[in-house]
C-alpha cells in the first residue's frame, strides 16, 4: 500500500484546482461520454476512429480527474510566512547569474509552471534557495552541472 505524502498547495492553488475538477466533472466528462454514444452508434467498432479518439479522451479526462481528486484529498493549505528576508515558500525571489537576473516565487511542487515564474520548492534550484538571503550565492546542480546563483532580492 503507498502512503499518501502531504501536497503543499496555495490557497490559490488549491482553488484553482478545484475549479479545474469542477469544470471536468460537471462540463468536459458529460461532452465526451455524449461523444462516445455517438460514435459507438455509428457501427462497427473496430474501423471507428471516431469512436476510439472519444474513449481515449475519455480515459485522459479520467485519470487527469482522479489525479486532481488525490491531490486534494493530501492537500496542505499553506499560507506565507511571516516575512523575514529569508527565501521561503512563497517568496519572490531574484537571482543573478552569469545570463542576467531571472525572478521566481517558490510554490508547492503541483503548482510549478517555470513559464509563469514558479518554480518548486523540491526543484534543485527552489530547495537550495530556501533559507538563504539576499547577497548569498547558491551553488545548485542542474541537468548540465553545477551552477551558481546570487540572490539579489527576497520579497
């Protein structure tokens, strides 16, 4: 039996997540269920593309569902901590290397996107900027080796 480990999410995070459930369960999983009927309808089912794209959709909508379902059932609402110059989850924070300044907020690992600026906590760059200050430099070990960071900025 594996055991459920605590997902850390924002309350925004977790809202999210709950919309997203919603909108599959109530919206998307109805459509694609009247989609399967359809085709099934049309005949023969070993030749019906159709029919087979639907019920792939379907098992894809199933399982991202269930994962969401899991996720919130060992979700951890996580509010910031009190602020006090050192990198945390929630933080923003700045860092500069030799490419420039980049910004990131360090969120749960489930609401990492490195489009929008946030990366985890667990990722190696979040995890070795945690508990550090602005004008520390980090050293991380990132697919192509070790690379080093300064912190120029900690909101």
């Amino acid at each position: 039996m594996t055991q459920n480990k605590p997902i850390q999410l924002t309350p925004e995070g977790k809202a999210n997540l709950e919309k997203e459930l919603e909108d599959l369960v109530e919206v998307q999983r109805p459509k694609v269920v009247a989609r399967v009927a359809e085709t099934r309808a049309e005949g023969d089912l070993k030749e019906n593309f159709g029919y087979h794209d639907a019920r792939q959709e379907l098992g894809m909508l199933d399982g991202r569902v269930e994962t969401i379902q899991a996720t919130l059932r060992n979700a951890v609402v996580v509010e910031p901590a009190p602020k006090n110059g050192t990198v945390q989850l929630l933080s923003s924070v700045t860092v500069a290397d030799e490419w420039g300044e980049s910004s990131y907020t360090i969120v749960g690992t489930t609401e990492a996107n490195i489009a929008e600026g946030r990366i985890s906590q667990d990722s190696p760059l979040g995890a070795a900027l945690c508990g550090h200050r602005a004008g520390d430099v980090v050293e991380f070990e990132a697919p192509n080796g070790a690379q080093q960071v300064r912190i120029t900025r900690v909101d």
